[in-house]
C-alpha cells in the first residue's frame, strides 16, 4: 500500500514533469514563440512601467542585476519587518521584530532558504506575511529560474545567456503566478483558510477559551511549495492542519515542490535538443532521490529501537513527531522531497526522525542536487556534469569537453570555487558552534543528536532548503548572525560563479561532436554523474556524518 | 612502420633519480606541487609530534608518531622519484645528443674569398663555410652550392645517407651531422646556442617545461580537493571533541594525506614528461608539451597525397590490349619496351608482365639498346638487335609517331585511353614498329596499410583531408582507394592554409605536415604542424614538431601519442579519486572506535586494530605510487575505438578498479602487519 501510494505520487510527477520542461524551454527561449501573444501584452506593460530595456546580456551585466535586485529587495523586506508595528494590515497587534532576527528572516526569505528563528503566527503581521513573505517567495524562485535559465543557454551556446529582467519578469507571468492560482484554488477546496480576518477565538469542549491562528494561509502554502522556499504560515509549517489539511494536500504539495526542479532537466534537454541528455541528467537526480527515499522509508517504518525498548509499540514504524493522518509513507515521502527539492517545508518534525531518517535530509541537503532547489538545483548536477566531464572525459583522450565547449582552466577555478564554498560554509560554523559556548548552548539533545542539530542547521542554511531540525534554541545573536551569513554566501557564491562559467562557455567556438567525443547522453554518463556526485559531493561529508546521524544510530540499535 | 629510438640508459638511472627525488624535498621545489607540499607539512607536523608529544598540548603515542611521519616521509619520496625519473630518461637522451654537439673546426669562407679555419662557436648567422666529404657540418645552415650526401644518422638515428643540394627543399642541413661525399658551400643560419640540437637538447632535458593548459585546469581541481580535505580534517577536531572522541593529531594528518588526491599529485608530471618521452622515443621532436596535448585533441589531419599517401610514383596496375592485338603480345613488348628503363615506373611495367606469366626468356636481349624519354618526343623505349623498334609513350606522342611510320590507329584506342584518364590513371600506349599493341595503365599507388589505418582514424573520430595537385578526378581516385574523408584537388599552398583556417573556424583542431617552406604558414597554422627533419630550415621552424626520420605517416602515431597522455591522466585521476572510497572505510571506524566502540559495523575490512587500520591506509597510499610508476611511464593501452567503449573500458578498469584496490590492498597490507607483530 505504502509502495503504490509513493510510486503513483512518483508517476503522476513524472508525467506534469515532462510538458512542464517543455513549456519553461519555449517560455524562456530567446527566440519569439507563441506564448508571447499570450503574455506580451502583459509583460511589454511591465517593461514599459519598470523601464526594462530588452537586450542581451554579459554574463557580468547579468550577475550584476541579479546582485543589485536582490539587494533592493532585501532592503524591502528588513524594512518592513522593522516596522510591521507601526504599519497597516496588522489585525493582531504584532510587534516589530528585532534586528538581527530581521536581518536573519529578510536573508532568508531572500536566498530562497525560509529557515523560520520566528513563529509565523505570532512573530509576524499579515502585511509581513505578504509583503515581505509571499513577495520574496515569488521573487526569489523567479531569480533561479532565471539564473538556470541563462547558464542553460551558456552550456547549450545560444545567443547569449539572456536578460535578467526579462527572466525574472516571466518566471512571474509565465510560471510562478498562474500555477500559485491554480493551486490555492486547490487548497482552498480542500479547506485551507484564506482570509483577512484576526485570529479567531474559540471556545473548547472543557470550557477553555482557545485563540485559533488564521490569515491568507493558502495563498502563501501554494507559492511556498512552486518556489520551493518552504516557510510555513505557522511555526509548525505543513504539520499545520491549516496547511496541510487532508492526504490530498499532502501530495498536491509534494507535487508543487517538485514540479519546477524536475521539469528543468527536460527543458535542459529540450534546449541541447537532445531529450535523452535531459533524460539523463533528470535519471542521475531520481536515483540519488530513489535511494534517499528508501533509506528514509525503511527506517522509519522500522521504528526507533530505543522508544521500543522504552515499551512503546514501534509495530507501524517511529510515528514519534509526525501526523497521523499522514503516516510513514506521506511523511517520509514528504521528508525526502522537502530536502531534495530544498524547500524545507515539512509536515513531521526532522528532529524526531529516526537516525538514519535524520541523514536522508541531511545527505540530499549536502548534495544540494537531487532536484535542488527551483533552478540552482539544475545549476548544480549540471556543474556536476561538468566536473565529471574533466574528471571521466580525458579518459577517451581528449582534452575534456561538455556540449561541445572544452572545460578549461577558467571553468576549473570557478567550479572549484563553489564545490569549495559549499562544505567550507557547512563545516566551519559547525566547528565553531560546536566549540563555543553560543553554539552548545542552543542544543536540546546533547551527544550525537547534537551534532546533528547543529550540522542540519548549518547545511539547511547553506542548500537553501530552510527545514530545521528544531530542537535548537536558533533564536539568538549567534545563530541568527552566523545562519544568515551561511545562507547568503551558499546562494550567491555559486549563482555568480556558474554565471561566469555560462559566460566563459558562450564565448568559446563550439567543438564539432565525432566518434572520438564523449557523449553525455548515455547510461556511461549516468554512471559517471552519480559517481562524481558522491565521491567528491558527499564523501566531504562522511566523517561529519559518522560522529552525528552514524553514531546515534550505531548506539541506539 | 617506425623505428623507435633506444636510449642507452646510464646504469645509474635510478640511482640518479633517487638523488634528485632527495634535492626535491627542499619546500621551495615541493610547494609547486600543492599536494604534496601538504604531505609534506603533515611529515614535519607528525615528525615534531615524534621528537616532542606533547607539542600541542595532550600527550600523544610517540612512536606511532614516528611510523606516521616515516610513511608520509616515504609518500613523497615516491612522489618526487617518479618526477626523477621521468625526467631523468630525458636527461640520458639530452647526454647521448650532446656527444654529438662537439667542437669542430670549421673552414669558413671570409668577403674576400679566402678560407680561414675556425672553431665551430666562433660562427654566427649568414657566414659561408666550406664542408668536404668526411667533415662533420659546424652548424645548421642551408647549402647554397653544391650537393652532397649527409649522414644524419647522429640525430635520426637512420645510417641511410640523404642526398641535399642547393635550392628547393632539401637544401637545409644540421650541425653534427657528416657529409659523407662530395662538398658543398653552406650559409649558417642559427648562432652558437640556438641551432637545432640545442634545441632538441634543451628539450628532451626538460629544462624548458611549461604545464600545459590541461594540466593547469587538472592541478585547480587537486588543488580544490586538497583544500576540501583540509577544511574536513581541521573542522573534524572539535566537533569530534563535542562527543569526547578527540581525534590525535597523527591520525588526523593520516586521513588527510590518505583523502587528498596524492596518488595523482605525485605522478602528474612525470606521466607529462613521459608523454614527450614517448613522443621522442618516436624519434619525433615535439616543441611544447602542449603540442603533444593538442594532438590528442585533433579533429582533422590534412596529408599530401604524393609521398604520404602514396609512394609519389606512377606504378603500372593493368595492360588492356587494344585492336585485335593478343594480350600476350602487349605483355610482351610492354615489358621489353621497359627492359632498359631503369625508373620506378620501367620497372614496374616489367614487373607486371612478370606477374602475368610472362617468361624470362621473353627478356634476354642481346644486342638491345635503350631509348631515353626525352621531352620532345615524349616516350622511350628499346631498339632489339633485330632491328623492330618498341616504343611506350604518350598516347598523342604515340599516335604521330605511327601515323609518320604509315601504321594504322586502331578505333578504341582513344575510348580505351579516356577510360583510363577518367578512373585518375595515366594512359601509356605500347606500339611495335608500326602497330599500336595497347596501353600501359600506370597509376598512382597507395602505400599499403594506409586505408585501415584511416580507418582506424575515423573510428576515433578523426577526419582525414587529402591535398594534391592532380586534377579532380585522379585525386577522386586516390581518395577513394585509399579511404580518406575528403580531398582538395589542384590544391595549391595557399588552399592549404585556407582550409585549415576554415576547420578551426569550425571549433576543429588541425594537424597537418610538411617539408617545403611554401608549407611553412600552413604548418604555423595547424594546431599540430609536423615538420619532416628532411625539409626547410623555415618549415622546421614554423612547425611545433620534427619528425626526424622525415615520416609524414607519423603523425598518426603523434595522434595516438597525446590520446595516450590525455588518457593516462585521467585514468590515474580517477583511479586516485575512487581510491577515497576504501580509504574512508579504513579510517573514519578507527578514527572513532576508542570513544563509539559501536563504529566497529563500520569496519566492513574487518582490520585488526585501530592503529593498523590507519597504518594499512596510510601505507596502500605510499606504494601505490611506485607501483603506478610503470603505467604512468608508459602510458595505458590505447587502442582506436569510439569514445563511449574507450570510457566504458577504462572506467571499469580504472574507477571500478580504483574503487575495489583498496579494499584488497588496505587488507592485505593490515594482514602483513599483524603477521609481523608490527601492530
């Protein structure tokens, strides 16, 4: 039963993923098609209201707008949240919120991380929730999809890597607002509350008087999972009923999330005009998820041995943490989507996985590729493929190249930049909050759980995903200064240096393909992309993981 | 199809080559490799932990300290023999060139004619010497008078002799080679230190070696992974220390050296180095190792047919009797017209007719004399004793001959000749007095084994381009029968140049060779220029490689040479990077298991101790390096196959192998030690 519902959730993916990653080729190609009488009425208002001047770009000039929007935006969003008190749309009364919390929820809604120090219900105002929240999840997963969307065109040597403006304005119109419609519509349907009315006050069967937390829930749910930003309406994000109210839910969202990650694969290859190298790299990133999800389902269906021998019944599998009306199957589904898609909502609690449970959304999360994130997860296993290009492709003897560009010095040092930045951003602060008295004194489960807790944090802010393992007493100078700069650095380090590497592969003469090339279309390949993912993605991580999610499932059994 | 130079090796090869891996371990030489340089500081770090425990606070083993700091010393001992001794063959080449290089005295022709004699590093650019039979050649120079045969064999290592004279292309000459007759006057044209074979020497000797541009982006990877590791190892510490399982420092520099890729930073530049080896060992010069690279990425080859693709000279393929003529009787008087033609075709014209059973005693003619071709009256041909006068020749220059005698033009005499012109031969008609017997169909004949091996070219991808002067349909001919992609027809130098332009405009990369200075653009053009030792001064100049043996054939084998280098590379990379598998899997449960006794599951190898798991690691890592010495010396096999079977063959051999060695070789090592009681 477990095993049909996963594989019909799976399926029906497969089956939106595939037109999807053909409409964002056509939606985005630099030639006209016809979606532009579609939405160019539209778009050209746009433009003419915000003085976008369509013409291509520079990989620099792009980068630079990317980094200067996103600046603006960032300023936007912490000066609301400075001064949510004072402003309209305010029902309940919610206080502004302090410095560094703002500074860590602006960089976080910012990066598309949606890592939460705050409690949605309490911690901001309906204005917030939509100015500062629901905007920055429409922005956010438009600069991915624009970014992916130019260093595709770099790597498939178009005429040139595009204009960032014009991306970001059709990743508005084209994708993110008319499928976030779609779905609230849906949500709605099932019951997820849409209102502008105040918390509503209830009284229960005993007599007590229960304040219920309400708002323009599904609006926010809809945007939160398409853009795979992640951060809830409520503190307890998708475990909400108000979120995630009914089974249905539960997969219209999983499905939400994974929908743009999986469909980039196949505009990829809709763009080298090679569906099969599409097929490829989408079949390196369901393996890897294929794998993680197993890992995850067997071990929570197997419950935790210490809860067992503690005589709780562990017969259904470790349901410590998570919804019934979900059960193992929906919540380890869930669990592992979340994290390969980064989005970093949830519907059952990280913290009270089982360990190896716990090292599913950590592993997915160091790699930062199964799927990803909406578009930086594609940037990511496609710089993947090209570092297994250098590594594989001298083996038929010649120099290495990838779509017909050869790999050279300057790509090797801008890629070695990012597979750099990613375990220095990780391991570092773990090193130092582990050492430290702030970061210790935030751990709720000293031993290896603690190392877990802090390690989860860390790589949750540095892939962007956003889900905590909670737990963790985050809420402080410390761990907001120090997440908020992990998150920042682990979004734009890589985006700028695979914008360069787009730049730098547009400016070559493509090299004719013959016998003698190595072809990145086939099963080879697979196997050489999966490889290089683990030996230099994830073996980075092995000590780390030994001591935290290793080590407390060795002691527990 | 050639012959591969054999350098006596000193007997003090290795001998040498372990002084210099010792010279190497100064940090100055060690910090241009990254990788190892960090090897190295982690044997300073283990050796001051071995003279001093408690250096950084907390005591720590001594003596496991010291066996640390032995293996990691050993490591780069390893690392830098390779280095040695990669180099160290050039270097017993260079000394074998030098013998060469000596001082000679040479008779140098002053302004006003007078002859003084002065030693050979006494002459500059343009100076005129006379140089006798018997003489050794000062320097390089061109002949300007004269023609002499050279014996070369000091550099080409061939003992034939070689005809060069005055103009054209074979009018260049080297310092150290011998005439062996005749005399001629020649013009300097390198000074002292430039010429050739300092060069050569210079080159073979390393001394001029630059990383190449893919050696470049491979070191920013092993440089990125080593720093990966570093961030690993120095970040483990103290989160290791939150759960009280403090890692000692020995065995923290153990799994940084085992997790960095040292397998492939110590043996880089010596499978570079032995990939110009191989290519001199070809008797072929390479200037740049980056030329060597280049050639393994070559798209397109551009070949003259005359000399490459054929042997350059008419062969008689077939005899097709015309009129009511027998066979037998054009055999007959083919091959008697030709008994005293001595040239290649004369001879093969009576060779033919041997071929087609002709007997020998058709062919002793008394009393015959031979009539030379001459220009006039475009054939020749032999008068027998008895007076009948044969003559082979130009089908025009046949036909006015027999209408002068009064003889009869049979009818299919012109359809039979077109035939032959059209399938690109040459039409030779055999008349006996006055009676025209037949043609000689004479044509141009591929060297053999040249179609298999553009075949083999085309399997690995590699276009072949065919230039020739002939006109369109006799190079269709050739093309077809030898099997190259595509030819340029009454090609003249510049159309070379200008299809090369268009192939890398193309994003192709182009070799070609040549002798003639009209080739010398073109050769500076190709990505790949091979210059025919053979040829001009300028040719050899604007190429990025010699050949000394003059082989245009070669440069095939140069393809093969750099596909060999680029795989070697990344054979070794991949193997040392899967390697970290194993490794992982000997380390992180030892690392661990004094504090989580639990980590023993993880001990999959099943290894005796913490301590020899670590050793056993440590140590795999070390002789692994020796071990690959050979291949990357010689280079892994190559042979022509598509890319996806090439990279479906080493990635079996060399990343599933990479990943499986360990395992065997950490446990065998670990199985050793404890038989010894060392652990």
């Amino acid at each position: 039963m477990d095993f049909i519902q996963i594989s019909v959730v799976l399926v029906v993916l497969l089956l939106l993923a595939i037109p999807t990653g053909r409409y964002l080729a056509r939606a985005f190609s630099l030639e006209n098609t016809r979606l532009d009488r579609a939405f160019g009425g539209v778009e050209k208002v746009i433009y003419k209201w915000s003085g976008i001047r369509i013409a291509d770009m520079t990989w620099k000039q792009y980068a630079t707008a990317v980094l200067v929007s996103n600046i603006t935006m960032v300023a936007i969003a912490y000066l609301l949240l400075r001064l949510q008190g004072m402003l309209p749309g305010n029902p309940s009364g919610v206080a502004a919120m302090d410095p560094l919390l703002s500074f860590n929820t602006a960089v976080s809604f910012l990066t598309n991380t949606n890592l939460q120090h705050y409690s949605g219900e309490s911690g901001l105002s309906y204005l917030s929730q939509m100015m500062v929240i629901i905007y920055l999840m429409f922005t956010t997963p438009a600069t991915g999809i624009a970014v992916v969307m130019a260093f595709m065109r770099g790597l498939t040597g178009q005429r040139s890597i595009g204009n960032y403006y014009v991306d970001l304005v059709r990743a508005h119109t084209r994708v993110l607002l008319p499928l976030a419609v779609v779905v609230t519509l849906l949500l709605v349907a099932q019951g997820v509350p849409q209102t502008m009315e105040p918390t509503a006050t209830a009284t229960t069967l005993s007599g007590a008087e229960q304040q219920i937390a309400r708002g323009p829930v599904a609006s926010l749910v809809s945007i939160k999972h398409l853009g795979t930003n992640g951060g809830g309406f409520f503190g307890v994000n998708s475990a909400h009923p108000f979120e995630n109210p009914t089974p249905l839910t539960n997969v219209l969202e999983i499905l939400s999330m994974f929908l743009i990650p999986a469909s980039l694969p196949f505009a990829f290859g809709f763009m080298t005009k090679s569906r099969k190298q599409g097929w490829i790299i989408f079949g390196a990133m369901s393996l890897m998820f294929l794998v993680f999800l197993g890992i995850a389902y067997g071990s929570e269906i197997n419950g935790n041995p210490a809860l067992e021998r503690a005589g709780l019944s562990q017969a259904v599998g470790s349901m410590e943490g998570k919804e019934v009306r979900f059960g193992i199957a929906q919540s380890a589904l869930f669990t592992a989507v979340t994290t390969a898609a980064t989005t970093g909502t949830v519907n059952n609690m990280h913290d009270t996985l089982t360990p190896l449970g716990g090292l599913v959304p950590l592993g997915e999360m160091m790699l930062n590729c199964v799927f990803g994130g909406d578009g930086v997860g594609t940037v990511n296993i496609l710089m993947y493929a090209i570092l297994a290009v250098f590594i594989a492709g001298l083996m038929v003897g010649r120099t290495p190249e990838f779509l017909g560009r050869k790999i050279e010095g300057k790509e090797m040092k801008l890629i070695a930049i990012a597979i750099l930045a990613h375990p220095l951003i990780i391991l570092a602060p773990t090193a130092i909050a582990l050492a430290s008295e702030m970061g210790t004194a935030g751990i709720s489960n000293p031993g290896f759980h603690g190392i877990s807790q802090v390690l989860y944090e860390f790589t949750s802010s540095a892939a962007n995903n956003g889900s905590g393992f909670e737990g963790l007493g985050d809420n402080t100078p410390f761990w907001n200064i120090s997440t908020g700069l992990v998150m920042l650095f682990g979004r734009y380090v890589s985006i700028i240096a695979m914008l360069a590497v787009a730049g730098s592969l547009l400016a070559k003469t493509p090299v004719p393909e013959t016998m003698g090339t190595l072809r990145t279309d086939n099963g080879v390949f697979l196997v050489i992309l999966i490889a290089t993912v683990v030996i230099v993605g994830a073996l980075t991580f092995l000590p780390v993981l030994a001591l935290g999610p290793v080590a407390e499932w060795l002691t527990i059994r | 199809m050639s012959r591969t130079r054999t350098v006596a090796f000193p007997k003090d090869l290795y001998q040498r080559a372990f002084v210099e891996a010792l010279k190497k371990l100064d940090p100055r030489v060690m910090i241009k490799n990254p990788v190892m340089f960090v090897v190295e500081v982690g044997f300073v770090v283990t050796l001051l932990l071995t003279i001093l425990p408690d250096l950084f606070g907390g005591a720590s083993d001594r003596g496991y300290n010291g066996i640390v700091s032995l293996i990691l010393f050993v490591t780069i001992l390893f690392a830098n023999f390779a280095e040695a001794l990669a180099e160290g063959r050039g270097k017993a080449q260079a000394e074998s060139l030098k013998k060469t290089k000596q001082d000679t005295k040479a008779r140098k022709l002053a302004k006003d004619g007078s002859i003084q004699m002065v030693s050979s590093t006494e002459l500059r650019k343009g100076d005129l010497v006379i140089v006798e039979a018997g003489e050794l050649i000062p320097s390089d120079g061109e002949i300007v008078e004269g023609v002499a045969s050279v014996d070369e064999s000091a550099i080409t290592g061939e003992s034939a002799p070689v005809i060069k004279e005055a103009g054209g292309d074979f009018s260049s000459v080297t310092g150290g080679t011998r005439v062996v007759s005749d005399r001629i006057r020649v013009r300097v044209t390198t000074d002292p230190g430039e010429s050739f074979l300092d060069r050569m020497i210079s080159l073979v000797e390393g001394a001029k070696r630059q990383k190449t541009p893919n050696e470049i982006a491979l070191n920013t990877l092993l440089v990125s992974l080593t720093l990966i590791f570093l961030i690993v190892c120095t970040t483990l510490q103290p989160i290791a220390s939150y759960v009280n399982a403090a890692i000692p420092i020995a065995t923290l520099v153990a799994l940084l050296v085992c997790l960095i890729p040292t397998t492939i930073g110590g043996l880089l530049s010596a499978i570079g180095i032995a990939g110009m080896d191989r290519v001199t060992q070809f008797n072929v010069i390479a200037m740049s190792g980056k030329a060597v690279e280049a050639s393994g990425d070559i798209n397109t080859i551009i070949l003259d047919k005359t000399g490459t693709i054929t042997h350059g000279n008419r062969m008689a393929a077939e005899f097709v009797p015309v009129g009511n003529s027998k066979a037998d009787a054009l055999n007959r008087a083919a091959a008697q017209s030709s008994i005293l033609d001595e040239t290649p075709e004369g001879r093969s014209i009576v060779e033919l007719a041997k071929k087609q059973g002709l007997a020998a005693s058709e062919l002793e003619l008394p009393g015959a004399e031979g009539v030379e071709f001459r220009a006039e009256t475009r054939m020749s041909g032999t008068n027998l004793a008895n007076g009948t006068q044969i003559r082979k020749g130009a089908v025009d220059a046949i036909k006015t001959y027999v209408k002068e005698l009064g003889g009869r033009i049979p009818a299919d005499l012109d359809e039979k000749a077109n035939r032959i012109a059209t399938a690109g031969g040459t039409p030779l008609a055999v008349v006996e007095g006055n009676v025209i017997l037949g043609l000689i169909y004479l044509k141009d004949t591929v060297k053999p084994g040249m179609r298999e091996r553009f075949e083999e070219l085309r399997r690995m991808g590699i276009r072949t381009v065919m230039c020739t002067g002939d006109n369109p349909l006799t190079a269709a001919t050739i093309a077809r029968e030898a099997g190259v992609d595509d030819f340029v027809a009454e090609a003249k130098p510049e159309d070379k140049i200008a299809l090369i332009r268009k192939e890398q405009a193309a994003g192709k990369l182009v070799a070609m060779t040549g002798d003639g200075t009209n080739d010398a653009p073109a050769l500076a053009q190709a990505d790949v220029g091979l210059a025919m030792n053979s040829g001009t001064v300028a040719a050899k100049e604007a190429a990025n490689m010699v050949d000394l043996d003059s082989d245009p054939t070669k440069i095939i084998e140069v393809v093969a040479i750099g596909k060999q280098l680029l795989m070697t590379r990344g054979a070794l990379t991949t193997f040392s990077i899967a390697n970290d598998v194993a490794k992982y899997f000997a380390i992180i449960p030892a690392m661990f298991m004094l504090a989580i006794p639990q980590m023993n599951a993880l001990n999959i190898m099943g290894l005796a101790t913490p301590q020899s798991a670590i050793l056993s690691a440590l140590i795999f890592n070390a002789i692994i390096i020796p071990i690959l010495i050979p291949l990357a010396m010689k280079g892994v096999k190559y042979s022509p196959m598509s890319a996806t079977k090439l990279l479906s063959r080493n990635l079996v051999i060399y990343g599933l192998g990479g990943i499986l060695v360990p395992f065997v070789g950490i446990k065998l090592i670990d199985l050793v030690l404890v038989g010894l009681n060392l652990v």
